[in-house]
C-alpha cells in the first residue's frame, strides 16, 4: 500500500494538470465552472423563485446555505461521473502494463475535490467575516468529508467496474446524478417539502450528508435519524462498494 | 514444488478463453436466467511450460497465434481461465511502449510515473531517472517537453529506457525491439544481451527469427494458441520456418525467380551493400558454375562510419528461399569485425563447389560487430545455375568412398 502512495499522487497530478492542458484558463477552470453553475444557481433561486432558508434570515442566508450544499455535491458527482467511466476507458492501458486498478476510480473521486476544498475556504471566509461562522463545523468538517469520501470511492469503484459489463451505465448514471440533485434539498430546504415526504430523504445517501454540512456549518435543524444515517451510509457504501470492486476486479480484461 | 527456484515462470496446463456475445445483453440473460449465451474464444489452451532463471527464452509464431496473450499473462495483466502458474521475481513488462505515459505530461513527469508504476521509492527515483536520460540520449530542454511534442523516435527511445532501466528479475517483451534508429536498435539489443549477462530472465516474442536464434536459449512455437514445439531455439525456430515455407507454397516460388530484382534493405544504410560476384576459371558471373569448380564469392561494401565496425555473412540459397548455406565473418575464429570508413571487400574461396545441378541465389547481410542487429541486407541476388556433369542424384555431392562392393 505504501508503494502506491506515490504513484497515486502522480496519477492524481496527471489526472488534474491533463484535463485542464493547452486551455488558457488553465487549472482555473477547476473553480471557475463550479463558479458559474453556483451564480446560475443562485440568480435564479434566490431572486426569481425568492427561496428562502428559515434559520438564515439576512438577505444573503440562502447564498450561504446554497454554497454549503451545492460543494460537496459537485465534488460528488463529478467524482462519480468520472469515475463511472474510468475502467472503461483505460481498458486497453490495463491490459498492456500492470497496475494497480483501483487507483483509476480513486484518482477521479480526489481529484473531484479539488473545487470542494477551494470553495469551502471561500465558506468559512465568508461566514467568518459575517460573524455567521460556528467553531464546531471544524470539528464536524473532517468527519463528513471522510463520510463523503467512503461513499463517493465506494459508490465510484462499484460503478467503475459495473460499466465495463453495463455499458449503460455510462448514459445512465450522468441522468441519474442529475435527478438525484433535485432529489437533495441543495436549492430548497427540506421544510418546502411537505412533511409527509420528509421520512424519505433518509434514503438518499447523498441527502443525508448535505442535510449533515448544512447543519455543521449553518446551524440549520436536522432530524437525529438523519444524522444516525450519515455514518450508516458511509459504512454500506463504502464497504459494499469496495467489496463489489474486489470481487468482480478478476472479470477486467474479459470484456473483449 | 520441487526446483521451483530455479524458475522463474512456470506454467501448466494453462488455457485462455474469452467470452464474447452477439447482443450486450446476452451476459445479464446469462446471469439472470443461468442460460448459455457465450461463444468462447480459447487464446490459449493447455500451455506447459518453464523458464528457467536466468534463461533467453523466445516465443515464436504467426499473428493471432497467441503469443501476446502468453505474455500478458506472464505479465500479470490478464489471468488464465484454467490452469496453474507461478512468476517468481519481479516482472518489468514492456508489451507495448509508451504504454504509461501521457502525451500531455513533460518527457520527466512520465518517467517519474514510471518510477513509480514500477515501485521505485522515492530516494531512487533520482538515480533511475538519470539512468533512464542518459540511455535514452535526450537532453535536458527536450525532456522539460510535453510528450506528444516529441517525434515517435524519441517517444519510443524515452519508453524503451524507461521500461528497461527499472531492475527486475524478469523482462517481459512483445516485438519492442526494433525501435528508433539504427544506432538506438543497436543500443537496445545490447541492454537485452546485458539483462542476459546479469542473469536476469528475459521472455519476449518476435516475428525476426533472426534476432530469436541469436537471443534466445530456448524458444517455443505457439500455433492457434498451443504450443506446437518447445525446446532449443534452432529445432523450433527449423519447425516454425517449416511451416511458413510450407504455407507460402508455390505461389512465392515464382516472384522469387525474379532474382536481381530484390532491393537492398535501403541506400541510407551507414554501411552498404555494394556488390556480389562469382568467379571461377571461367570468369567472372559465369553462364552456369561446374560442380567441383573452384568457385571464389566476392563481396564488395561502403562504410560511411569509421566507428561502425561490422561484420559481413552470405547464404546461398536455393530458388525455392531454401537455405542450403550461409555463414558470416564473425562465425571466424577470431572473428574480429571490419573496421574503417571507405570501401571493403570480403572473399571466400570454396576450393571445390560441392553443390549439384540447381538454380540458387545469393543472400548478403551486413551485420554490426555482435552479428545480430542487420545494418543492409540484399536477398536473393546473382542468381546462378549450377551443372553437376556426373551421375549423381541430390542437392549436394558429400564426400564418399566405396568400401566394400563385392
């Protein structure tokens, strides 16, 4: 394991300075364009459709409240999308030099972080400058984060080596993110759901952990069975998913 | 297992299938419904076979024959279906150059990656680096370029010294030989001749049956993906040429009559073929060559490298591309190569020419001073006939006496 630590690492740098090489904007793109899709975001949801958080009453509340839950779900589901297609297309690399598989999905989950890290600076940056900043979310921010990346990497290997066999889910899973996405209360929160549903969002992981940074960093009231969920979550997905990777690894290359 | 370290691969009964499906969907109806949907493809099938440390062992065959997939799965890119098998040592694996690196990232970062791919700690990777620039000749401002900057001679020179400057006990190579330029094609041969002398083991496959004898300890011929001999190079490399030949049939007999028509390897070649000539007490090329005859071959070549020493070999060949006999300056005792810039001439006396009545040909190599790597060739040459006046039947006259007829 120690051995690939540092191809891991150079495999991360390849994977982040390859996907932005000979554009102008660079690695800036890497922020840039979670920034624009978070202005879009926030013109038409804050100003057209007047969403608003009950807890954050200023003007500027559902900014907040719209960055915390919209950062790791970028970082989410881009890790996914990537990593959904990464064995597929590395497939014939595999075959002529021995490597370590599981660092082809690892890379595309980490390195989805990226934006993540940056924007949550930004975050605390903001909040603290707005005397809206909790000591506690430091104590809760390496906990989800870990929770979040057990469920990305165990999710993402799963589907990395599904897609080799399905190659359907290349199609399906982007649609499917999206529809999950409005399935998260990122853009609304959950009390403009009707009450009656609320019971359900336990059931999707990914609204679990947002509900869970929601509350960290904005104080915003969260049901126990959904924080009892978050750890829950981790756990299956992460343990599954690494699980399914290992069992259906030997089926790589004999997909010819 | 008993000996098992003194091998360094050992396979047994190892087979190889693919399953493939008409529709995609067929695998989950086979999943779901447990019913045979498959067709299978079997690479490889009941493969038994050792290589011992420190061996040249050589794999020969057609394209498709499965050779490559031996490799991989020597290499541990892919895993048998059926069998059993053992790689003792770390395998280094060069199955297709340049495999590992990024057309995006600088000559240095890919090597880096390859450092680390192979597992080269840290405090190493300096030393391999250096290792891998020096070999590969490249300088510095080059290897601060994107890769795909690079022209494929250099791409391939920087992977083949990044595949190859790693230490392993075993080197697995598929066709990677014949890369860059002469003087780089020279160079890399030699790293193989040195992996050998380190007694290290080195397994690879070529279709230059050439390069596979003068390598190679033991050889095996893979044919629909089933060994069809193992052993020596020279019984399996004879089987395989057998079978080419064979395959080959008539149909190549009469191009090859054409003779004179076939070129020289290239005129660019730093050490060149210039002529060939037969000469016995009737002059020079002779309308036709007397069985017992004196017959003196001269061999004429323009070196343009005064530090390119070489060596020069010749076969005759029957029209039908049997070899009936060859042989080369370096197979002398000594056999010390031609040096110096300019033109050289290479004689050969055959005091009484013991072929009978045929058609033959001329074959020139120009080789360097190892005797493996062909600087120019010149096939199928000064066709000549050759009239045996006697009674005798046969291809040659071997020297005979009667002892006893009563």
């Amino acid at each position: 394991m120690t051995a690939r630590l540092p191809l891991f690492l150079l495999w991360l740098r390849r994977d982040i300075k390859s996907r932005y090489a000979g554009s102008i904007m660079g690695i800036f793109w890497a922020v840039l364009s979670p920034l624009l899709t978070i202005s879009l975001f926030y013109v038409l949801f804050a100003h057209i459709f007047k969403v608003r958080v009950p807890e954050l009453a200023s003007d500027t509340g559902f900014f907040y409240y719209l960055l915390t839950g919209i950062l790791p779900w970028l970082a989410m589901s881009e890790g996914l999308a990537r990593s959904t297609g990464v064995l597929a297309a590395y497939e014939q690399f595999l075959q002529k030099q021995p490597f370590p598989v599981a660092i082809l999905p690892t890379t595309a989950v980490i390195a989805a972080l990226l934006p993540q890290v940056v924007g949550t600076v930004v975050l605390i940056f903001l909040l603290a400058t707005n005397g809206l900043f909790r000591p506690s979310a430091l104590l809760y921010l390496p906990y989800l984060l870990c929770m979040q990346i057990a469920m990305t990497l165990g999710l993402g290997m799963a589907l990395s080596i599904l897609a080799l066999h399905v190659r359907d889910l290349l199609q399906a899973v982007p649609i499917s993110l999206q529809f999950v996405f409005y399935a998260t209360p990122i853009l609304y929160p959950l009390n403009m759901v009707p009450a009656e549903y609320h019971h359900l969002f336990v059931l999707n992981p990914f609204a679990c952990l947002i509900m869970g940074y929601q509350h960290a960093f904005l104080g915003t009231s969260t049901g126990n069975l959904v924080l009892l969920a978050i750890p829950l979550w981790g756990l299956a997905l992460g343990l599954g998913g690494y699980l399914l990777f290992r069992v259906l690894k030997p089926t790589l290359g004999e997909t010819l | 297992m008993s000996g098992g370290d003194s091998l360094a691969v050992e396979l047994r009964d190892i087979g190889k299938a693919y399953r493939f499906y008409n529709r995609p969907q067929d695998r989950i109806v086979e999943v779901l419904f447990r019913r045979k949907r498959h067709h299978l493809h079997i690479a490889l099938s009941g493969i038994t076979l050792d290589v011992h440390r420190g061996e040249t062992f050589g794999l020969v065959g057609e394209n498709g024959a499965g050779k490559s997939t031996l490799l991989k799965l020597v290499a541990g890119t892919i895993r048998p279906t059926s069998g059993r098998m053992r790689v003792n040592g770390r395998v280094a694996a060069l199955l297709e150059l340049g495999a590992g690196f990024h057309p995006d990232e600088t000559g240095r970062d890919n090597v880096m990656l390859m450092a680390a791919l192979n597992g080269i700690p840290g405090r190493a990777m300096d030393d391999y680096y250096a290792r891998v620039t020096e070999f590969a000749e490249l300088p510095a401002d080059v290897l601060a370029r994107p890769v795909k900057t690079y022209s494929s001679g250099m791409f391939m020179r920087l992977a083949f010294s990044a595949a190859t400057a790693v230490d392993p006990d075993i080197l697995v190579i598929d066709e990677a030989l014949s890369v860059g330029d002469m003087h780089f094609q020279k160079k890399s041969l030699n790293r193989i001749m040195d992996f050998r002398k380190a007694g290290k083991t080195v397994l690879f496959c070529s279709h230059n049956l050439y390069q596979v004898r003068s390598l190679c300890m033991r050889a095996a011929w893979i044919h629909q993906g089933r060994i069809m001999a193992l052993g020596e190079t020279e019984h399996v490399a004879t089987a395989y040429e057998g079978y080419e030949r064979e395959k080959e049939g008539a149909s190549r007999e009469a191009s090859r009559q054409m003779g004179s028509a076939a070129p020289s390897v290239s005129g660019l070649a730093p050490v060149r073929f210039l002529d060939a000539s037969i000469e016995t007490t009737d002059g020079v090329n002779p309308a036709y060559v007397e069985t017992f005859q004196p017959l003196r071959l001269a061999i004429e070549v323009e070196s343009h490298r005064a530090d390119l020493p070489f060596h020069v070999g010749f076969a005759i060949v029957r029209n039908d591309k049997e070899n009936i006999f060859g042989t080369s300056t370096h197979f002398r005792d000594p056999g010390h190569p031609i040096r110096g810039e300019g033109r050289h001439r290479v004689v050969v006396l055959f005091p009484s020419f013991p072929l009978q009545s045929g058609d033959y040909l001329l074959s020139v190599y120009v080789l360097d001073d190892t005797g493996i790597q062909v600087i120019d060739m010149a096939e199928g040459i000064r066709p000549f006939r050759v009239l045996h006046r006697g009674r005798e039947i046969g291809l040659v006259y071997l020297e005979h006496e009667w002892e006893a007829v009563s």
